[in-house]
C-alpha cells in the first residue's frame, strides 16, 4: 500500500516540533547555568530543529491550502480558531526567533523573552491542535 502522504508529512511535522520544543525549553534552562559549551549545543540543535520543523510545517500547509484558501472566500465562520490562532502564533515565533538570532547579542534582552513566551503559547495550542486530531494521525498510520 502506498503511504499517504499528508500523514507522513503529519508525522514528521509533529517529531520536528518535539525537537524544536524539548531544544528551547533545554535551551532556556542551561542558558540559567554556568556551561556556554551546553547552552550553545542546545542552541545549535534548536535551529536545526526549528528549520526541519518550518520546513515540515510548510509542507503540512501546503497539503491543506484548500482549508487556508476557503478563509478568504468564505471567511472564518466556523472554521478552527484554533487553527488560526497557531498560524499566526507559528509566524510570531518564527520572525521572533529569526530577529534574536540576527540582531541579538544573545545576551538577555526583550525579543529573546518575547521569542520565549511566545514559544511556550504556541507549544500549548500546538499540542492541543495534536490532542483534537491525533486519532486521525494514528488512524492514518496504522493504515498505512
């Protein structure tokens, strides 16, 4: 049997985000330390784990840009806020991280917080937009 292709994508989508996650929270709690060497490796792993992670999720968009399109044809209604609210949050904490990489001393400073915070309020709605579909993702997989 072929392998669905949306599911796969899905599956890699959702492992790439446990990376990006675990390496930000590892990050912050290292950075409180007194070993750069640690801070630095999880930083490392961090960006690469957050392009593998934009490079999934622009594929997890494309195979369902017909959802994103019906928003500007027939509007929100009773589309997933959720959804929505992840979009613009995954775009938030993307731009965010990209600004702190280039214009940071990575010393403490405001954009980092930002990028911090924000990316504690998209893993929370992440993983509830996983939580409501889950049952589609293992359903998919085991058919596969």
């Amino acid at each position: 049997m072929k392998p669905n292709k949306n599911i796969l994508i899905d599956l890699f989508t959702l492992i790439s985000f446990i990376f990006v996650a675990v390496s930000g929270f590892g990050m912050h709690i290292t950075g409180h330390g007194n070993s750069h060497a640690l801070w630095h490796g999880w930083a490392v792993f961090h960006v690469v784990s957050a392009i593998l992670f934009i490079t999934c999720v622009t594929f997890h968009i494309k195979g369902h840009w017909a959802w994103y399109k019906s928003l500007f044809s027939t509007g929100i209604g009773k589309k997933s806020r959720i959804t929505i609210i992840l979009t613009v949050l995954m775009l938030a904490v993307t731009l965010s991280g990209i600004i702190v990489m280039l214009l940071s001393d990575h010393n403490e400073n405001h954009i980092g917080l930002w990028h911090y915070v924000i990316g504690i309020i998209f893993t929370l709605t992440a993983l509830g937009h996983f939580i409501k579909r889950h049952k589609i993702l293992f359903k998919g997989l085991r058919n596969q």
